[in-house]
C-alpha cells in the first residue's frame, strides 16, 4: 500500500526553502520583555521551568493574555510582536531563537502554520535530548557555541514540525502542513517539491497518492485549500522568486521547472502578480 512506506515529508520542501535560526538570549527574564515584529521573522522560545504570562496587543488576532504554567515551547512562525511577564528568574531557564525564513511571509511553511503555537515539552518523544545539549551550550561558552545552539534550535523546529504533521489531537489548519499530515496526498505534494520541472497532471499526482482522480482532486482541494494544478503552479512560482532574486533568467528556470519556453513562465507570473512581470518584480526588490 502507499501508504505505508516510510516517506521524507520534509527535506524537499526545507531543502529549497531553509529557515535559518539564531541564538539572541539564554538565562533567566525578569519583569517585562518585549519582542518586536520584524519581516521574514519569527521567534521559537523554550521556557524550561517555572511559568509566565504571554500577552498580544489587540488586533493581533491572538488571545490577549495567554498563561504558560509548565515547561513549553513557544513558536511563532510569523512576525507578530508579544509580551513575556513573570519569566523565570533563576538559572539558564529560557533560551530564545530568531527565525529568519526564506522569501519571509512567502515561505511555504510560514503561509502553512498557524500564527502560534504553545506545546509542552512533555508531549514531544526524544525532545530532553536536544534540549539537554541546547541548555548545555548555552548555559557557558565554548568554541563554536552560537553555531551549535543555532543548529540545535534548528533540530527543535524540525522536531515541533514532525510532532504537528504526526499528531491527531489538534487538526491543522487547512494548508500544506494539513496535507502533508495526510499520507496519501503528502505523497503527491512530496513528489512536487523534489521534482518541480515534471509534467505534474491530475493522473499523474492522483497515481502518486494512489487515488482515482477524482477522490485525489477532491481530497486534495478539502486538506491544501486550492486545486492540484494551482498548488504546482503556485509551488514553481515561488522557486521561480527565489531564483530571480539569485539571478537566474526567467529562460533557465522555465526550462528546470517544465515548461514549455519562457513566455509560458512569463504570462503565470504576470498573472499571479497582479499585472506585474518578472522583469518589473525584479527591479523593485522583488
């Protein structure tokens, strides 16, 4: 059956898409602090003991205050500026992260998650490991401690995002982690995102998930929130942007990612953006 083998849902979407984390605090907090929005930025922080109050402004979109009473990560994929009150205040028992992703609010992931989550740490297998070593670079410095922690912070995300994409308490919202959770249709879009250039038709993504075309489109539809064809599409697009702003020729890409000549690229991407063409995006800082 297809789904039952083992399958990599998240190396070729990280792969082409990286989020690249940063140490900036490890120790206690005292009182008040605040954490800004930046664009393309999100925040991961571990609260290791004792508890705190977490507080948005209005309009956020969020709960205004929100109590963290047990040990917990706090993840915010998106920019969105919060409040921590009554932090612990003994001991290296906070450590906080940036998250710089690609393309910012673009990134595939960041459009995907929700705007936050707040998980015990008790919930996720094989977490005291990383945190162990994580806690332990941060608590003195050695040579290479910010490139450790870094990528330690880096092996948390992924961990927080193999436990959204596994669990079944807490739906996901609709999107690409939704899909991703499902092993028929994560077959179909993990095929898209390693191979962007193939001739992704409905037959083809439908054999992928081993599905009939029509359960495949609606299923699909139901769990990413848009049509097969409008997700490879959109999926080309955004590796189209990326490699833009690294200076490729819309030529080259059109080629690498299956279609016919450049025009073809040329006339998606002025329609996906509003009139605009790749040439005029470009010019204006993409």
């Amino acid at each position: 059956m297809p789904d039952a083998l083992p399958l990599d849902r998240l190396s070729p979407l990280l792969e082409r898409f990286r989020v690249r984390a940063s140490l900036f605090h490890a120790g206690p907090l005292c009182g008040v602090t605040h954490f800004d929005a930046q664009p393309g930025r999100g925040f991961l922080h571990v609260m290791r003991n004792g508890e705190m109050a977490v507080r948005h402004a209005a309009g956020s979109g969020l709960v205004a205050r929100l109590v963290v009473s047990e040990p917990s990560l706090v993840f915010y994929p998106r920019p969105l500026a919060h409040d921590f009150h009554n932090a612990p205040t003994e001991g290296a028992d906070f450590v906080c992260a940036t998250l710089d992703f690609d393309q910012g609010d673009a990134h595939p992931l960041v459009r995907a998650l929700p705007p936050l989550v707040v998980l015990p740490l008790a919930r996720v297998d094989g977490l005291n490991e990383t945190l162990t070593l994580l806690f332990g670079e941060a608590e003195r410095v050695r040579c290479g401690q910010r490139l450790l922690a870094d990528r330690l912070f880096e092996v948390l995300l992924l961990q927080l995002l193999r436990w959204m994409l596994d669990q079944r308490d807490n739906p996901l919202p609709v999107g690409l982690l939704n899909g991703l959770a499902d092993a028929r249709l994560a077959r179909a879009l993990t095929a898209v995102h390693a191979r962007p250039g193939e001739a992704w038709t409905l037959e083809r993504l439908a054999a992928e998930a081993g599905m009939s075309r029509s359960r495949f489109a609606e299923a699909f539809r139901n769990a990413v929130g848009t049509t097969p064809a409008d997700y490879v599409a959109d999926w080309r697009l955004a590796i189209a942007r990326a490699e833009l702003r690294a200076g490729k020729s819309l030529k080259t890409l059109a080629a690498e990612l299956g279609y016919a000549n450049a025009s073809t690229l040329s006339r998606l991407f002025t329609q996906r953006h509003g009139g605009l063409s790749a040439r005029a995006w470009r010019q204006q800082g993409g």
